[in-house]
C-alpha cells in the first residue's frame, strides 16, 4: 500500500491525544521525545490500513475542526484509561488522612508533585499490576482498533457518552471507598475506643496518643487488606479494554 502522509498525520495527532494521557506515559522522567516517537510509529503501523481520507476539498477551519475531532478523540479514549488510577490514588489519599498521614507528604517521583505515602504505594502497585497484564500492549492494540468505531472525521458528541463518562467518575468514588473501606472502618472504631478510654482515664490525653494508635492500627490493616486492594485494581485493569471500545462506540457516528 503506498503511503500517505495524510492519514499519517491524522492517526499521528490521535495517537499523540492517546499517549499524553495515557498513565505509564504521563510520568515526569518519560521524555516528550520519546512519546512524540511512539505517536509517530503508532501512526505508522496504522495509517497504512485506514481508507484515504480526502483533505483537498477542505478549507482551513475544516482542516482545524478536523484536527480537533482526532485530538479530542484521542483525549477522552486516554482519559477513560486513567480512570483506575484515579480510583487507586483517591483511595490512597483517603487511607493516609484516616491514618494521620495528611500532612506526611512526600515527593512523588513519578509526577513530580507531593502525596502522601499510601496513595505512592497504590499508584505503584497498580502499575506494576497493569505492567504483569500486559495490560500496556493491550491499550495500544485497543487504540488500533478504536479506529473501526471512530473513523478518521467521525467523532460526534453526543449525551450518552458524557452521561458514560459520568458513570466512569462515579465508579472511582465507588472503587476508593471499597478500597479504602476497611481503613476508614478500623479508624473509626479505633477513634471510638480512645473516646472511651478519655472517658475513662480523664487524665490521659487522648488527642496526643491518638496519632500513634492510627498510624499503628492504619499500617496493620494497610497490609492486611493489600490483597483485596490488589483485587479490586485488577477489576478495574480487567474492563479498561471494554471501557475503551464503549467510548469509542459513543464517539462515533453508530
């Protein structure tokens, strides 16, 4: 098939939309050179089996509006994909304030932003999660053949997919609490004994002990529960295939 620079270029800005999103590839130490090369081989390997798309008859603002269709395509493919990360950090930050963890914050390496320890461990363990699926390799085939549902030029928006998006951000409210459950459940009855014991021993301080008895009782149930957290992140890893073709079916035109 010979080639053709226009499509080329349509899958390029696509694919570019796709990887600045797209978790393992967001983090500060991966180059921008080095995602603008995987656009620029995705768009390879897949423009050449996509129709020619005819950009002779367009006009400057078609070809911008063109533009913007595949970059916004490609953002909200790759922002669905972050939304088990997004789960996995929102309980994480709610486990480190039930342990007393708010202000213990540290330098995440990976996005160059303060967080606290548990939501470090989380993002760490999703990624080495989604690293041990293949659930990367999985993505980027998945990208390839969002391009059935949403041709080049075909992207609409339309009220089921922000009404899907929507449900997305609701189930990583849901995910974090049951994640983040069992934390917030043995701080409160830790909470609660304390409350007892001031009622008992006025002269004990309460407020000063309590901040050991949570972090000890919030790092015995963070790794208790780690399994159940690590279950509930592939859940979410297992349907991002899914999430990603019923997005791409609301974008397009069927």
């Amino acid at each position: 098939m010979p080639w053709d620079l226009t499509n080329w270029m349509l899958v390029f800005v696509r694919a570019s939309a796709f990887l600045v999103t797209l978790p393992l590839f967001t983090m500060l130490h991966v180059p921008v050179r080095l995602r603008v090369a995987l656009g620029g081989v995705l768009a390879i390997l897949i423009a050449p089996t996509l129709p020619h798309f005819p950009l002779e008859h367009l006009v400057f603002l078609d070809w911008l509006g063109l533009f913007t269709q595949e970059v916004l395509c490609g953002l909200v493919i790759g922002f669905v994909t972050r939304m088990v990360f997004f789960a996995a950090d929102f309980a994480g930050q709610m486990m480190g304030n039930d342990m007393g963890l708010s202000m213990a914050t540290v330098m995440d390496p990976a996005n160059g932003r303060p967080t606290q320890v548990t939501g470090m461990v989380m993002f760490v363990l999703t990624v080495m999660l989604m690293m041990t699926l293949d659930m990367h390799h999985w993505l980027l085939t998945g990208f390839q053949y969002t391009y059935t549902m949403v041709p080049i030029g075909g992207v609409q928006l339309r009220e089921v997919l922000f009404t899907n998006i929507l449900d997305h951000t609701r189930r990583v409210f849901v995910v974090g609490i049951q994640i983040a459950g069992p934390m917030m459940a043995a701080s409160f009855l830790a909470m609660l004994l304390l409350g007892f014991l001031g009622r008992l021993v006025p002269q004990m301080n309460v407020f000063a002990e309590s901040f050991a008895v949570r972090i000890i009782c919030g790092l015995v149930v963070f790794g208790l529960t780690m399994e159940i957290s690590a279950q509930h992140i592939l859940n979410g890893l297992h349907r991002l295939p899914e999430d990603m073709m019923r997005v791409a079916q609301f974008l397009g035109k069927n």
